[in-house]
C-alpha cells in the first residue's frame, strides 16, 4: 500500500470566526484527498506533554504536516520538546520577507558560523515534518494545494526495491510517475512486497481521508522553546532566569525543565540569549516569536533587534527591567544587573574590527 501522510490541522486559541472557518475550509477541502489521514487538535502551543493532543501526535510515525498559527520555527521546535522530531521538511507556503532573504542568509550563515550546535550530536529520526503557517495566506487553497503536492513527493518516495539503482542512485520523479502509472498498453504490472495499487484506469489508489478530532480543553500556556539547531548550550539562561524554568538532561545539555514556572508575559531569557536560541511563539515581537533570521552569526546588533526601541532599552537592558518585574510580582526581590549576566563580554579579547565589523558601524551611523 502506498505510504499516508499525516497532515495536522492546529486550531487557533481564540474562537475567532475567521480562523475557524480557514480551518475547517482546509480539512474539508482534503476529505477526498487519497493517502492523507487529518488530524485536528488545539492549539498547539497550549498542549499537555500528558494530554491526549501530544499523545496522538506521538503516535504519527511517518511524515508529517503541520499547519498552525505560528511561524515555522516555532511550531517545529514546539513540537520538538515533545518529543516529535525529523528532518525540515521545505514548504513554498513562505512569508514574504522569508522568501527574499532565505537564501542568502543561509549562505551566509553556513560561511561564516563554525560553532557547534546541540543539534549537530542529536539522533534524528529519518521522516520529514512540514510546518505550514496559517497567518500568510488567508484563504484554505494555497495550503490545500501545498499538502496535496508534499502528499505526492510522499508518494514517490515508494520506491519499489531496485527500480532505478542501477544508475547509482534514486529515480527522478516523473520516471516514478510513468512506472506508477505507464504511458502506454504493454507496460508490465508492477510486482513485488511494494506495489502501488490501482483502479481500472492504472490510477494509483489509496484508502480516503481518515478524520480524527482530538477532544482536549488545555489552558493557554506561556513557556519557553528552544531552538537546538542554534543552541550552543552556554547555560546563559539557566544562569539568568530566576524562576527555575530550565535544567539539564542525563548528558548535560540545557532543557526547559518546568515550563509551567515561567512567568506570563516574560521574555528575558530570550533577549540574552547570544545566538536567539529562545523561542517564546506567542511573543508579538516576531524575532522572539520565532521569525526566520540569522543572528550572531551575521553580526547583527541583536539590542536592536531584541530591545525595546520605544524605551531606547538595549536588550540586556529590557531583559533587567522584565525579570525585575516579575521578581516583584512574585514577592520577591529586584535583583537588577547583579545576577546571571552573561561573562562572556568580561574575558574576551579585544581584536581589531574587519571589514564587515567596519561595514556594519558605517551602516549604524547612516
């Protein structure tokens, strides 16, 4: 049987007439759709590590589709503290800032940043989930139309054992389709343990969609993810954030640990953060909220991006005043600048500026 693929339909918090109805306009628009099982579950970010949400979400094995109302790093990395991890799988559905500087800002990265990453020693498992976000279109055709064509690069990753190995490598996509589904009369029928079945007419055929709804009431969350394909595991957070939100796993590397104890509204640990590892998804500043940028590894100045420009704050400075807030709101004591600060700055060795490092002043000044 020809391989399903999951495609997750994540509500959004709010009942908002508009969400519900691209929500339902998308699930609807897939019943049909043959090799697609849809599963509906609440918002996302919301859910219980032990509700039935992350349970069912557990349970997919194969490839995956997610479409939520939250950037794609965000929602890729939510799902990755719950365990639920693969390979990125690449959308169209982008953003349009996102699809003017991807590109180079990728190259740039991988030329100039040679740190090691959390990520680089993770075993990932070998599936791919795609991370759709449901805030660049407003109408259900553009994300109906993206999960029909993953749902057939899923298809034609059936490769029936030897077809095409004989070349040294996998078969192009449309040779797929022809041995699938032949030009002609005298085409042999496909045999072996991975035939794709067919109907009269040599269409491949596979059951309908299978709808599951998931009947869960979490409250609305607010907590920390972190980005472990950027995370250099420095424990500048663990060190900053007073509230006891993260800890370390079995090999020491950093984790949100208790992500209920994070304080509603507070986005600290992610302004220290030296390489914007920290996600907080529902944050209304899209660098913290997950938007696709590249930080330090740029050279970006990230008080500008991570401050509060209305205050004229720094970021280290904007990070001071929240936890110092929410320390009071807690009845406990302002710590100010004396606690958890990062020690990188004090031990690094001035080194004369380059020509980017000039490049960048000059454009500071402009």
């Amino acid at each position: 049987m020809a391989k399903r693929i999951a495609v997750v339909v994540s509500q959004g918090q709010s009942a908002a007439p508009t969400k519900r109805q691209l929500e339902e306009d998308i699930v609807a628009g897939l019943l049909m759709e043959p090799g697609i099982d849809v599963v509906v579950i609440p918002h996302l970010y919301d859910l219980k590590a032990d509700g039935t949400g992350i349970l069912a979400l557990r349970g997919i094995m194969g490839n995956m589709i997610v479409l939520s109302w939250l950037y794609e790093r965000g929602a890729r990395w939510t799902l990755d503290r719950a365990g639920i991890r693969g390979k990125e799988g690449l959308t169209t559905i982008k953003a349009a800032e996102d699809e003017d500087e991807e590109d180079e800002d990728d190259e740039q990265a991988e030329a100039i940043d040679d740190k090691e990453r959390v990520n680089d020693n993770r075993e990932i498992p070998n599936r791919k989930i795609y991370c759709l976000d449901l805030r660049v279109h407003s109408a259900a055709l553009p994300y109906i139309d993206e999960v029909k064509r993953i749902a057939r690069e899923n298809a034609m990753q059936l490769v029936p054992l030897g077809i095409g190995m004989e070349l040294g490598g996998q078969p192009k996509p449309e040779q797929l389709q022809r041995f699938v589904q032949p030009t002609n009369d005298t085409a042999l029928p496909v045999v072996g343990p991975l035939r794709v079945p067919s109907d009269d007419n040599g269409t491949p055929s596979v059951p309908a969609t299978q709808l599951t709804r998931i009947d869960e009431e979490p409250g609305r969350r607010w907590y920390p993810v972190i980005d472990y394909s950027r995370c250099t595991n420095c424990m500048e957070c663990i060190d900053f954030c007073l509230f006891g939100v993260y800890g370390v796993d079995k090999v020491e590397t950093i984790l949100v640990e208790q992500p209920d104890n994070c304080r509603k509204g507070c986005p600290a640990c992610s302004r220290v953060c030296p390489e914007n590892a920290i996600i907080f998804p529902l944050h209304k500043t899209p660098t913290i909220a997950g938007a696709s940028i590249v930080a330090e590894s740029l050279k970006i100045d990230l008080s500008k991006l991570f401050g509060a420009p209305e205050t004229g704050e720094t970021a280290e400075q904007a990070a001071i005043r929240e936890r110092d807030e929410q320390l009071v709101l807690a009845g406990r004591e302002a710590v100010g600048a004396s606690v958890g600060l990062p020690k990188r700055h004090e031990a690094k060795v001035a080194e004369p500026k380059d020509e980017l490092d000039s490049l960048i002043d000059a454009l500071d000044n402009f």
